[in-house]
C-alpha cells in the first residue's frame, strides 16, 4: 500500500505524530492506502504557512485568481473518469453518481472562476450631498475547511474554491473515510498553479486536527458540513469566527392526490436510495395522502424488491454499500427502532453482503410511521424511508415542518395552489416541485434553516460565506458632513 502524506506550505510531508490510518473500499473491505494521522502541531504548521502565503494571495488581483481556477476546472475535467473510480472505490457510491460528483466539483470551479471578473458590490446613493456610498467584498483571511466523506470531491471543491476566489488561504481537513479523494483533488490544485502555502491538507481524527483548526486563534473562518452535535461543539468553541455550518437534514416528499404517481416514485427511489442515502439531502419522509397510500405502497415496494446491491463500479448495479460498519449498525439500529415504536417493516430492513464481503444494507420501507416516531424525527443516512399518511395538504405541511432539520423538501401535485402553498409554508432551505429531495445547482445557493444550520453554499451566497462586506464611502464635499445629524426631515 502506498502511504501518503499530508500538504503543509507547497511541500508533502510526514505527520508530527508519526501514526498512520488505512482507508478501504466500504464494498470490497480491501484497503486502498495509508495516511497521516495528523495532530494539533501538524495543523499549527499547516496555520503559519496559510496565514504567511495569505498576504500574497490577497493582493493579487481576483480576474488572476480565476485563472488559476479555470486551469483546475479543466485538470478535473480531463481526470473525471479516473477520479469518478476513484470516488466509488473509496466511498462506495455507485459509478454514475461519482461521475456526477466529480462534474459537481467541474460545475462549481467554472462558477467560481467566472467570479474574478464580478465579486460585485453594490453602489447606492447617499443621504448627503456630494457623498459616494458604496461596498466591496474583502476576503476574510485563514479559513479551516472540514468536509464529510458522502460527496468527497464535491463538497471540498464547494468550498474550497470560493475560498480561494475571495483571497482567503485554506487549511483543509477532509474525511477520514475518503482521504485519498481529498488527496488527489488538492494534487490537481497544486499542478493548476496555486502558490504554496495558500490550500493545506491535514488528514486525521475530528479529535486531532478538527478541533485544533476550529479553535486555532489565527483561522479567521471556519467551514464545515456534518452532524448537527459536532456543528454545535464547533459554535461553542470557534470563538469570534466566521462560522459555516451545514448540520444535515431530515427531508420529506409531499405525494398529494393528484399527483403523477410513476414520476412521484421516480423521485422516492432516488431521493430514498440514491447514494445508499447517505446524502443530507436524502429523501427519509414520504409524506403521502391518505387515497393514494396503498398504490404508493405497492409502487414501491415493486421498484425496491428490483434494484440491484453491489460493487458500483458494475454499471448495473443500482445500489453501493455504507460507508463503514458502523453505518450498517446505526441503519439498523434504528430500523429495530421503528419496529419496536410500531411502523409496519414492508420490505428490506437487514444487513447484508456482497460475496460475502461490504458494507451493505437492504433498502428499507417502513409504513404506518407517525410524525413523532424516531425514525421519523432523527437523521439515519442510510437507505431507510418511512411513509406516512395524512387527510390534507395542510396536515402535510405540518408533518413536513415538525422535525428539528429544515434542508430540501419536494412536493408532488398538479394543482398550482398546493404547489405555492408548500413553497411559501415548508420550512427549508430548498423545496421542488414534482422532483425529488436533492440539492443545488452550483450557480444557486444551497443550504438550510432551524437544525441544518445557516449556510448558504455555491452561488453568490458561496462568495459571501467566504468573504466580508465592507462599506465605502467618499465624501468629497470639502467639509465635515454629519449623517442623520446634517439631514432634516
């Protein structure tokens, strides 16, 4: 196996600690490499030389800068397939959607660098005469990156290249389960010419090296997707930094009545079993009418008993494995859950393998689920969907908005009253009409509301995650004008 080091001012080097892990293919159990087990020296390391290569990088100019990022956008182009393998051998998702991951980290670099010739702020008349008033983005100095391992090229390009966009520099810890794709997306930064110093990579433990970034005085920001209890640890501790949080989902789909049922079931199976469910944007709700639930039911259950479980690199099959065994015993932990609180199992619910080998999980159908059920309430990230039935519209809506998550809804229906009704009530950050729970193309915001947290990724919002605002004016009245002291009614 090879063993592969971290990236600490443009040079890859062994870790402080001297202590390496192993990352293996969660469908075969066969491991891929070994990595640095980073500690807090390694990230105080990793901080001086972000904080130095950051006076630099600020100053030159953003149209330079997008450059850079366009010369990435084309190495991740030109690697795709072989980073898309790479992708299903370290996380397990099947081919197709890791050819979608790596095209999400191509679609969000080409965004970005289109933003070196914008970064706009806004001009605005002043209250006073002869006065200019006007903003300006700034960037906001070291920022620490930590990123989960369910998208691991897309979410670290999602945030690392409007980081760099706004002139900020980057410690990046990624995920202890996908490291080698963290590895060989910052190896394509590094030949697209970014100066040394301004991107990092510590891999290690949240223990080790995450909380050393978020509690490093010198990191002016920190960016992180993952659980809501470490997002909460992560406010507590930051101190007065810039904070990005996306803290995952609890998203439910409305099936009204009149809803075109085949492509409502579209929607469930991908939203349900897509990623084997590990997505924040996972569908785990089916929020479905009362007339319709039996034929919901039947419509699903078909569909499910069919999909195929396997080794995603086999492009027939329809389903990877989780990511680890312990996400295998907390599926079905709370699948026990929901037998012992009384939903009806209608199919799937056991562990299971590939050869003998994998970390993989029957996909799951519970019905009979009431809104306040665990499996309703709590976030599983594995292939677990439970149905649950209501009279109306407005009782749907309140099952939707009763969890403590607020991420991506989607309701199905062909009547228009319900469809802008369910925009203007559910509570989220995002919500479809007859499409499925998924996120954000990259040139519109994504994020949520309540215990998802308050990010706004990609799009403008992805520049003003990264950046500050900052307020001009120019007074060229040749005199001392006062503000709301100067001006009458």
């Amino acid at each position: 196996m090879t063993t592969h080091k971290i990236l600490i001012n443009g040079k890859w080097i062994n870790s402080e600690s001297g202590q390496t892990f192993t990352s293996a293919n969660p469908a075969t159990e066969a491991p891929i490499g070994k990595f640095q087990a980073g500690n807090k020296e390694d990230v105080k390391k990793a901080v001086d030389a972000a904080e130095k290569a950051y006076e630099k990088w600020r100053e030159v100019p953003p149209p330079k800068r997008g450059r850079i990022l366009y010369n990435i956008a084309q190495l991740l182009r030109k690697n795709k397939e072989r980073l898309a393998r790479l992708v299903t051998k370290e996380m397990g998702k099947v081919i197709s959607e890791a050819r979608g991951d790596v095209q999400e980290a191509i679609d969000i670099t080409e965004y970005m660098a289109g933003e070196g010739r914008r970064l706009f702020g806004h001009t605005t008349p002043s209250e006073l005469q002869d006065k200019f008033a006007m903003t300006i983005r700034i960037p906001v100095g070291v920022f620490g990156l930590i990123t989960p391992w369910n998208f691991p090229t897309a979410i670290p390009a999602w945030k690392i290249m409007p980081c760099l966009m706004c002139g900020n520099t980057i410690v990046f810890k990624p995920a202890s389960d996908t490291p080698l794709c963290a590895t060989e997306l910052v190896r394509i930064i590094e030949k697209a010419g970014i100066p040394k110093g301004v991107i990092n990579m510590v891999t290690g433990s949240g223990r080790d090296v995450g909380m050393p970034i978020v509690t490093n005085k010198k990191i002016r920001g920190v960016s992180f997707t993952g659980s809501k209890e470490t997002g909460e640890t992560i406010i507590r501790d930051a101190g007065l930094k810039k904070l990005g949080l996306e803290l995952g989902g609890k998203n439910g789909i409305i099936v009204m009545d009149d809803a075109k049922l085949d492509l409502a079931v579209d929607g469930i199976i991908w939203g349900g079993y897509g990623t084997t469910g590990q997505r924040c944007t996972a569908t785990s709700r089916v929020i479905v009418h009362e007339k319709i639930k039996t034929r919901v039911e039947t419509l699903l259950v078909n569909r499910i008993k069919k999909l195929r479980l396997g080794y995603g690199l086999d492009p027939k099959v329809d389903v990877g494995p989780l990511i680890n065994k312990a996400a295998v015993d907390k599926t079905h932990k709370y699948t026990q859950l929901g037998l012992k609180e009384g939903a009806k199992l209608l199919v799937g619910g056991h562990p299971t393998n590939v050869d003998g080998k994998g970390f993989f999980y029957k996909p799951t159908l519970f019905t009979n689920v009431t809104k306040d059920m665990r499996i309703a309430q709590e976030e599983i990230f594995g292939p677990s969907i439970s149905i649950i039935s209501v009279k109306n519209l407005n009782q749907a809506i309140d099952v939707m908005n009763s969890i403590e998550y607020g991420l991506s809804s989607a309701i199905y229906t062909e009547n228009m009253r319900s469809a802008f009704l369910a925009i203007e009530q559910i509570e989220a950050g995002l919500t479809y009409i007859n499409s499925s729970t998924i996120g954000s193309e990259a040139h519109l915001p994504f994020g949520g509301v309540k215990g998802t947290g308050h990010t706004r990724e990609a799009g403008i919002e992805g520049i003003n995650e990264f950046s500050h605002t900052k307020t001009v004016y120019v007074d060229y009245s040749g005199r001392l004008q006062k503000a709301q002291i100067d001006v009458r009614d």
